[in-house]
C-alpha cells in the first residue's frame, strides 16, 4: 500500500519551545522516567550522541551543558491529536501512534489529488509552521520514513526505481529497532543497511532472535506492516490539580472518583458505560506518569470504573508525589445481554455470588473461604490443602 510519510523531527522539543522559547538554540534534551531511570524523549535539533531512549547519564556523558526538560505528555499529546485532526480532513486514513511520525493512506485518493505532489502540499498547509515537515512516499511504512529522512526541502522523497541503491549507504541506526540490538549491529562492524544485504536471515536471527528476521526484510525495503487509521470516537477529558502534592492512595482515589463523577454525568443518560480510560498525573517533579485503563466489561457505574482503577494504580505506584490529576474516556460501550438461567436452583446460586461479591466489595476483603487440595501426598499436613476465596 502507498503510503505518504510525514515526520515532525523533534516533535516534544518544538512543544516545549513554544511554551519556553527560551530554549530555541540551547542543546536541551526532554526526558521521562521508566521506574528509578530516566530516559531521553527528545533533544534539541542537531545535537550529536544523544539518542531517543537514550539512558539520561550516557547524554550527559555525551554532552556535559545540557537543558533538562520533564516531559509533558498530556501537553505534546493534545497538540498533535490537533494536527492529525486536520490531516483528517486531507486523508481519511491517518496514523500517529508516535509522537511527530504520521503516515497517510494514499489510494483512491486520485479524484482530490491529482499528483502525489498535490497532496504532499495540501498536508504541509495543514501542519502548523512551527513545526519542520519531512516528507517521503513509498510503498511500506519503514521505506516511507526513510525517504522522509532523506528530504529536507519543501518536496518530498518518493521511493522508485533501485531500491537497494537507495538504502546501501543509510545507517542502521535508522533500523525500528532496540537500541541494544543496534549498538549490537555496530560492535558486529555492520553499520550500514547495504552491509545488512550480505548476511542471511538465519545468521541475523541467530543472534539477534525474531528481531533479526525484521532486520533482515527491512534492510531490503520490505515492510508489510498495515497501516492503522485512527478511530473517529468521542472521547471525554477531565482533569484537576490538587491543593497540595498527595502521596497517600486514599485521596488519590478520591480525586480520581471525583473526575468520573464528571466524565459519567456527561455520558451517563446514554445507556453507555466506559471501556477505556487513559489516566495520567504529573508530580511535583514534573515528572509524568501514565496507563490505559481497560474494562472487560463496559463500567456502568462509577463504583465499578473505580474499582478497576485503584487495582491499577496499585499495582503502578506513582513517580512522587501528585500535583495534578486527568483522564481522558477514549472508549464507551454497552453492556452486553445476560439472559438468567430457566432454573431455580442455578438463579438461585448465581444470586448468592453476586451477594457474596457485594459483601466483599463492602468490606474490602474475602470474607468466605473454600478448602481445596493442594499437595494430597506431602506428609505434612498443613501443605494438603489451603483456604481460597469462595468468589475465585
């Protein structure tokens, strides 16, 4: 499938610099934790041996006089769902799953565009021009980017003719893949995608594993991966900031029901129930934390919602401490049907576990237990069997 590939370079840096002009022209880099370990996000334009997921101590290794920037997540994220909103309105098959790379489905679109030139240059009208645009056409995403890549005019690059000519000389640095795998590619003495041709793909796979065989097909320009179109879906966005930093769970939770008190009331007459949320907090570090929140089933009340959230908040403890809290329903559904059973015993029985469910959700612990066998051999007898929650 012909693809039109369009890359924001340093996409977060040129958000934070509308906010900070002050750090046009300074080497900055933008980083976000990943537990105890802060990463690079971005970095200023042209500034040399800092790499994107690039442990923050090797950039400052690299580059002692550095601009440290908390990423703002929530902030790049809305700016660019603003953009892809208005590619939209030129394709009806845009991606960006990644900050600042957006792919654009290019067939059946010969009647609004006559010339992929056409198009290239309704979709760089679109981009806000405080944002470098890159353009590359081709059949794949990989080779698309890259010809993205390779362009730095006011045109495009588009893919034709040899393509191993073409990708000899580029790094393979460029390669989607992990950062280890690359430094790996490089220790091996391979540092060019034409230098990659020459090997097989047992040999790459032998030591690289399933990433090799990628390796090995993107080094030849082959990249089947489809393209997936964003879903146009109502979504719904609370946020608020807290009186002071929080640490404790309890009044997290608190904020957190207070936000799906909103989010339900304006949806709440509509029959439907949330089947994802995306929650994220920023500390008083800057430091910004992350997670999608799925339902198996859509959350019809915002006792159910909160329920599933504090066990992911849980078991996601926060960077520090919280100053500000939002969520964004990215997905709303209707419960599916449930018919009860013709049998007296088995309604019975399944209102007694739903008694059961309520009283521990009450008293937030299991209160009824059942006996079952655990090792029936062992000679001791405390390891035969074990007590377990009669709602498992």
């Amino acid at each position: 499938m012909k693809l039109c590939c369009l890359l924001l370079p340093n996409f977060p840096f040129r958000c934070e610099t509308l906010r900070q002009p002050e750090l046009a022209g300074r080497p900055a880099v933008v980083t976000y934790s990943v537990g105890s370990q802060k990463l690079v996000l971005d970095h200023s334009p042209g500034l040399k041996g800092v790499e994107r997921a690039m442990p923050l101590q090797q950039a400052l290794s690299r580059q002692r006089e550095l601009a440290i920037v908390q990423a703002d997540m929530a902030h790049y994220r809305g700016i660019f769902d603003i953009v892809l909103d208005r590619l939209e309105q030129v394709s009806p098959l845009v991606e960006g799953s990644v900050l600042g790379d957006i792919y654009i489905g290019c067939g059946g679109m010969e009647r609004l565009y006559p010339d992929d030139r056409a198009l290239v240059q309704v979709a760089r009208q679109t981009v806000p021009a405080d944002f470098e645009v890159r353009c590359g056409i081709a059949d794949g995403k990989f080779l698309s980017r890259l010809m993205a890549l390779n362009n730095s005019s006011d045109g495009f690059e588009k893919a034709a003719g040899d393509i191993a000519g073409l990708l000899k000389d580029m790094s393979c640095d460029l390669l989607p893949v992990s950062l280890k795998s690359k430094s790996r590619l490089h220790d091996f003495g391979l540092h060019t995608l034409g230098q990659l041709t020459a090997l097989s793909r047992p040999q790459l796979e032998a030591q690289f594993g399933p990433e090799g065989g990628l390796i090995w097909k993107l080094a030849r320009g082959r990249d089947n991966t489809p393209l997936y179109p964003r879903l146009s879906e109502e979504t719904i966005e609370e946020s608020t900031s807290l009186p002071s930093p929080v640490t404790s769970l309890e009044v997290l939770l608190l904020a957190v029901e207070s936000l799906l008190i909103r989010a339900f009331g304006r949806f709440g007459t509509r029959g439907c129930g949330v089947r994802c949320i995306e929650l994220w907090s920023r500390t008083s570090a800057a430091e910004y934390w992350q997670k999608t929140v799925h339902f198996k089933e859509p959350a019809m009340t915002v006792a159910a919602a909160l329920r599933r959230v504090k066990q992911v908040i849980e078991n996601c403890p926060q960077p520090g401490p919280v100053e500000e809290l939002g969520m964004k329903v990215v997905r709303l559904g209707r419960p599916g049907g449930q018919q009860s059973s013709i049998f007296t015993e088995v309604r019975s029985s399944d209102k007694l576990e739903s008694d059961i469910q309520q009283l521990e959700l009450k008293m937030g612990a299991p209160q009824l237990f059942k006996v079952k066998e655990v090792e029936p051999w062992s000679r001791i007898p405390e390891r035969r069997y074990t007590l377990t929650p009669l709602s498992r």
